[in-house]
C-alpha cells in the first residue's frame, strides 16, 4: 500500500495539558478540597503541577509502565495526577474507595501498585490497609503535614513537601502510543474486580469523540462540574476532553449533597454537569426542602447521566424546571466508557414532546468508533427492529481486548466483539434500549420482562423515589416481578395503587406479583442498583399470587 506524507507524531495523554496550558492557560480550575476551602488555580498551573509530579515520581524510583495508585476525590491535585503520571510512562490507577476493604487490598495488590496517592478523607482507610499493600512503598498523603491526622504508616509522604518543592521544567517523554496510560477496575459485583487497562492511544481518541455535537459537544465555552468520581473509568473522560478545548472544570470533592451542588452550579455559573442518577436525586431533595429555589436560574444548559438508566421522571425534571437538556450515554469500563449518547436526530424536529419522550429515554445511538450487535440465545445476530433482543457485544479502538493479567480469560468473539452483559434492542434507525442486565432479566413463561423498564415506570409514581424489579421463583411462570419501592419524604402510597399505576402503563403480565416498601436501596461502588443484594434479601419472598 502506498503510504501517506503524514507527520508520525504519537497520540500522547501529554499533549493534552500541553494544548490546554499553551492556548487556554488562564482557564480555570475550580477545587472544593477534602480538607476544607476552596482553590483556584488555571491550566497552565495544573500543566506545572503534572509537571512536578512526574518529577517527584522520579525521584521515588518510579519507573516506565509502574502503577501509581490513588485514593482520591475530584480535585486540582487529581488531575496533576491525570496528567503527571501517565505523561511521565507511568499507569495511572484510580482506586475506587467506595470497594469493600478486602476489593481494595486485592486491586491495590493485584495491580502491583509502587506508590499509593491518597486525600486526607481516606487516611482512615489507609492505615488499616497499609501494612496490607505488598507492593507500595510510598504513601503520600494529598494535603500538607498540618491537615494530617497522627498516622501510623510507613513511609508517609506529604504533597507540599514531596510535589511543591519540584521543578517545574520537566520535558514529557514520547513512547509508543500503545502503552498503558490508566488502569480502572470494575466494580466487582461478583468475583474479583478485573482490570481495565486504557492505553494512550484510545484515552485520545475517545476524548475526540467526547467533543463531538452528537456526544457531549464540550467546548472551550463550557464550565464542567464533574459531578461523577475521577475514580470512575476516568471520570467518562471528561478530565482529557476539558483540556483538550481548554473548558473551565469545577471539581467537588466530596461534597456531593445537592446544598453542596447547587450552590456550585450557582456560583460558578455551571453549564454542563455530569453524574449518576443518584447524585441527581440528591440534589432535587435539596430542591424540594428548599421550593423557593428555581433552578432555571442557574443557566444549566445540559446534565449528562449514566450509570443506570435515567427515569422519566428525572429527564422530565431537568427539562421543565432546569430548562437544561439531558444528554444520557450508556458505556462501561470496558468501554472507556462511550457506547452509545442519547441525541436527537433531524427527523425529530417536528415531533410533539410526549412523541419524543420514548426516543429520549433510549440510551442513545452508536458514535463512530464503536460497532454494536446484538446475539439471541442460538448465536444469531439479530435485526436492527426495536423488538429482536440479544446479548449486546461492542467492538472499537477505546474497547476493552482483555482485562489485565488475563483474569476472566478470553473477553473477544470470533470477531472481535466484547460481550457486554447487557440484553438490549436496536431500532433501525441506531436507538439501543437496554432491557436488563443478562443477569437480572426477568424469565417469566417463556418471555423477557425488562426489570429497568419496570423500574423506570413505577419511578413516573409521583410518591415514588426509587425503584428496584428483581424476580422471584414460581412454580407454573418459573418467574414473577417484585417490585421494591422507596416512598419520598412526605408521600404516601399503598401496594395497590402502585400496582394499579402500573397496570395502566405495562403489559398485563408485566405487572409486578408483590411490592415490598423500604426505606433505601443498595448500591454498587458506582451507583448502579445492588441486586445481587437484593436476591438474597428478598430471594425467597412468598408472592402473594402463590
């Protein structure tokens, strides 16, 4: 093959802060810091902070391709890490504190992590855990000596005095863009947690996509507040995309409490905020104690969400008192995490709102660089209908080959395709819908019931906060749904009720058998429902059709 006169320069996670200091350095950082305050500071010093982090590593005896780990929230000093680590060769693993302490002794040591990054929240943590780490051999606390606890563990370190005290002229090495930039891991709802390892090659081509009009459509205009972990597959990219159009970022912390939100979106004149449903929820609690507020005042322009399917009732709430679109994507770690975004097509400019509301509450079409295709039990692909439902399986360049170290063997088909677990339909013209997790889809005669679509109506219930399906044993349908609800604070509503709203909105035989009230729902460590959990609790419940 005749090969083009290009420039052969390597798709670098280093490039990224470079651009961003060089042609945006006075863009800033907002930080609201685990040990109290808040910081400003700007890309160019977030460039010279990454700067000195990769010196500081240097002078720890790190490595080329050695896992640095961190234990930390959204902040100015996690992004330095972003960039300083993975810039200097080193992999970036974010450490998802919300794991059990036994996930995270196992992922810390799975990873062989060299240096252990944490914020003064999870000191605590630390100190339990430390003498646990085989491979760590430096600890440095995120905070200076004064915010420090008395800690008793090994080689602690402090970040004014490891980080501050470098130089900041360091020149970023260039290496094969191939090599390993961050390492995440899942959640590990069942078995270990596995390891999802991004290389720098597809950490910038999926920033690309991020900033299309038909994904996210970030931009230099934009102020972020990056509601969703750091520690979830890379905060969905948002970290590298805002650096690569140079947006103003606003980063939480810990305080996720919807006073804690709200007031950031207020004073920093936020424009586009992403998170997990249930952060959201959070923050109309916060709305709803507080009625004198009106939201659409915060000039909110878009809420982007994930995680878990977005009811109606959430999307109806950001439209109407917001003014603000919501922009929902489905992906996974294994997906860096864009699968798929929800945004309208042309054809939809006349449609009426109740027209467009099931269109909107699809998880969204494909984006270039990800192939879809949905398998039946008998391993045929199916029609691209609305209604034939498969295994969902993706393929693409930001598309998990493996996981690290090989742990759960071979993750490709044939093909080339990742089995994603997912049950879904395609309509023809590119909407996936999620009927369920393979695992939680509801067997019922011979027939699917979509646990999500159940829990997504019985969510419309104005008295209803939260909503889990699982199934539960029958004899004679093998399964039936059981519906366990969360009421808001001050509502009411009975069993019947709900069943009856139900059954004016699904299927006949789509209604659930039995409802359970409680007063919350578990959670995995990144927000999606627990239920596996909930199997156990609520497993062996007699329906009441019994």
């Amino acid at each position: 093959m005749l090969q083009g006169l290009m420039q052969d320069r390597p798709l670098l996670i280093s490039s990224l802060v470079e651009h961003a200091a060089r042609f945006h350095p006075e863009a800033e950082i907002v930080s609201r810091l685990p040990e109290g305050g808040m910081h400003r500071t700007n890309w160019r010093g977030i460039q010279r902070g990454a700067k000195q982090v990769a010196n500081a590593l240097q002078t720890l005896g790190v490595k080329p391709s050695d896992r640095i780990g961190t234990l930390a929230w959204n902040s100015y000093r996690h992004l330095m890490l972003y960039y300083g680590v993975s810039g200097s060769g080193a992999v970036l693993h974010t450490v998802n504190p919300r794991l059990f302490p036994e996930q995270i002794e196992y992922i810390v040591n799975h990873a062989e992590d060299q240096v252990l990054f944490f914020d003064v929240t999870f000191a605590p943590l630390v100190e339990q855990l430390a003498a646990k780490f085989t491979t760590v051999k430096h600890f440095v606390l995120m905070a200076s000596r004064a915010h420090c606890p008395q800690l008793n563990i090994p080689n602690l370190l402090y970040w004014d005095e490891l980080i501050d005290t470098q130089s900041t002229d360091y020149d970023w090495p260039e290496f094969d863009e191939k090599s390993a930039s961050s390492l995440c891991y899942t959640s590990g709802t069942t078995g270990n947690p596995k390891g999802v390892l991004y290389s720098h090659r597809s950490t910038v081509l999926h920033t690309l996509m991020e900033l299309a009009p038909d994904t996210f459509g970030i931009s230099s205009n934009e102020t972020l507040l990056l509601v969703v972990p750091m520690f979830h597959a890379n905060a969905w990219g948002s970290p590298y995309a805002a650096a690569m159009v140079g947006a103003k970022m606003v980063l939480p912390g810990q305080h996720l409490d919807g006073a804690s939100i709200y007031s950031l979106m207020r004073d920093e004149k936020v424009t586009f905020s992403q998170g997990v449903p249930t952060v959201w929820m959070m923050l109309f609690q916060y709305l709803d104690a507080n009625p004198q507020l009106d939201p659409s005042e915060l000039g909110v322009k878009r809420v982007g969400i994930g995680g878990a399917a977005v009811a109606q009732s959430m999307l109806e709430r950001f439209e109407n008192e917001f003014q603000a679109e919501v922009v929902q994507g489905w992906g996974m770690t294994e997906t860096s995490p864009i699968g798929v975004v929800s945004k309208l097509l042309p054809k939809h400019a006349g449609w009426s709102a109740q027209e467009l509301l099931p269109v909107k509450l699809k998880q969204g079409r494909g984006v270039w660089g990800v192939d879809l295709k949905i398998v039946g039990p008998d391993g045929q692909v199916q029609p691209w209908d609305g209604v034939a439902s498969g295994a969902l399986h993706v393929r693409g360049p930001w598309i998990a080959s493996g996981y690290f170290r090989a742990e759960g063997g071979a993750a490709l088909d044939d093909e080339g395709y990742f089995d994603t677990g997912d049950v879904a339909t395609i309509s023809p013209d590119g909407y996936l819908q999620l009927v369920d997790r393979s695992k939680d889809v509801i067997k019922s005669g011979g027939e699917w019931i979509s646990s999500i679509d159940l829990e997504n109506t019985a969510t419309t219930h104005p008295a209803v906060a939260e909503a889990a399906v699982i199934g539960v044993q029958h004899p004679k349908w093998q399964e039936r749904p059981l519906l366990i609800a969360v009421v808001k604070d001050g509502q009411q509503v009975d069993k019947q009720e709900l069943l009856d709203f139900l059954g004016e909105r699904v299927a006949k035989w789509w209604v659930p058998d039995d409802v359970v009230f409680v007063d919350s729902l578990p959670h995995t460590a990144t927000g999606k429902l627990l239920k596996v959990q909930l199997r156990e609790q609520f497993g062996a419940h007699r329906l009441p059709t019994l």
